[in-house]
C-alpha cells in the first residue's frame, strides 16, 4: 500500500456535536466512518476495510481525548466491518440480523479480500457484540433515531439520524457520486432496487441539513432525491443490458462517478450469483 495514501477526514460543527467523517481512499473501497463526537464522548459509525485505514481511524478517534461510548456496525458487507478488528476494547452494536449475516458470509469475504490484499485486511471474524433493540437512544444528552433498513443495499442495515442536530447518518442506503452496489438480493431473489427506493422515500420529508453518506463526500438532504434517481436509471439499464455490456453502459452513463470497482462488483453479483 502506497504509504502516502491516508483517510480524508472532514470535519462538520453542529449546535453540540462535531462531525468528523472520515474518507477511505479508492483502495479503501472509498467507505466512509464517520465519528460523532458529543461534549464528553465519541460515537463511531463503521469500521472501514482495511487495516491501515481502520488504524488510523482508531488512532484519530485517540487524538480527539475523549472516551468511545460505542462502535455501531451498520450492516454486514466487508467494507464496514472489517475494521472492528481495532475496537475490540469498546461495546460494538448491530442488528442481531447484521451479526447473523456476518456469521454466515464472513469467512467467504475474508478469503475474498485476502486473495486481493493479502495481510492488508483481517484475518479473524470479529462480531459485534451487542445487539440493538431501540429505535432511539439518548448519548451523552443526544439523542440518536436508529432505523432498520430491509432489502436495501443490503438485507438488513442501520441508518441513523440525530434530529436536534438535523443530521442524517445514512451509511450506505445513499451514495455521493460513487457508482452503487447493486448486487445485492433478497433471499427470493428480488434486487434490491424496490426496497431500496421506498426506504429513501421514507426520508423524504425531513429537513436535513447535512446528510453523510456510506461512500462520498457528505451533502445535504437533496442527496435522497438524487440517490432515487440513480436508482432507477440504474435499473432502466440493468433491464437493457447483457453480462457482456453492463460494466460499460454503466460507466458510459455515468462518467462522473468514482470507484469502478463497485460497477464490477455489481456485475459479479448480478450476472454471475444469480
């Protein structure tokens, strides 16, 4: 690994949190972790998918001198998991169908990723190991709106909000400008793009002023409607497309989007999986 290559952290002031959204580069799979930083502690959504980025994202939480009251996992692909692997000290929170979907498909992941990156991933599953049940929790006087997301990008995800904050944490059920995952099914084979669609309407009405996504740079709240939009060209060119032309129609649409790695990854699950 190129050892110029770091996170890009942005960090976001609030009425009574500090944003710190912290950016993998392209070999990260351009995920992002984003720390919550509240008067007396942190809060830290993901872990990232590589050891060096997760690292630093540890050691960024140390330099902040304040205590991590939690780690939530927000749902069960690599690239936000992977990375617990430094936070074994702190209570690390999912779904209990995340930990379920992470016991079921970890070891294939990491056989996957290590064929790719050798020692740069880890070698050993690390679960959560507390399970969420609220839909909202109160930290250090914030409070946190917890949604469960099904048949999304994945079978089951967490997104969360910080009303006072009017702050929308929406990992990946929303994308800036990085090609979508789309290869995601439910387990009676439907794609993902229905459920995927009614969950971000169901954020349509609120009043967002920042709004930080699982891959990209953080927005506003008009990143719900562009994020249905893309959704469904995507899927118009899924129907019109073969194994052979997907990869290209899709990056010849969008020539503006990073990671072509996801377009491939896509392919994979989509013509290959089925």
């Amino acid at each position: 690994m190129d050892p110029e290559k770091k996170l890009v952290i942005t960090t976001i002031e609030r009425e009574h949190v500090r944003l710190h959204c912290c950016a993998s580069p392209d070999d990260g799979e351009r995920v992002n972790a984003h720390i919550i930083e509240t008067p007396h502690t942190l809060v830290i959504v993901d872990a990232l998918l590589m050891r060096p980025y997760a690292k630093e994202l540890r050691d960024y939480a140390n330099s902040l001198g304040k205590p991590i009251d939690r780690v939530f996992v927000t749902h069960a692909h690599p690239d936000h998991w992977f990375g617990i692997e430094y936070f074994q000290d702190v209570d690390v929170f999912a779904f209990p169908e995340t930990i379920e979907e992470i016991k079921n498909f970890a070891q294939i992941a990491i056989d996957f990723h290590r064929s790719q990156h050798g020692d740069l991933v880890t070698d050993t599953i690390y679960l959560p190991h507390k399970t969420l049940s609220d839909s909202e929790v109160v930290i250090d006087g914030i409070v946190f709106r917890l949604f469960k997301i099904v048949a999304a990008e994945d079978l089951f995800m967490l997104a969360l909000d910080l009303p006072e904050e009017k702050t929308f944490i929406a990992q990946d059920l929303l994308y800036n400008k990085v090609h979508i995952f789309v290869g995601q099914r439910s387990p009676d084979g439907t794609l993902c793009f229905d459920g995927w669609v009614a969950a971000l309407k169901t954020f349509e009405s609120e009043t967002y002023d920042v709004v930080l996504p699982g891959h990209g740079v953080p927005a506003d709240a008009s990143l719900i409607q562009e994020n249905i939009r893309h959704l469904e060209a995507v899927r118009s060119i899924l129907l019109t497309s073969t194994e052979i032309n997907f990869v290209d129609n899709i990056l010849e649409a969008f020539p503006d989007y990073g990671l072509r790695s996801m377009v491939d990854m896509s392919a994979f699950f989509l013509f290959q999986m089925k």
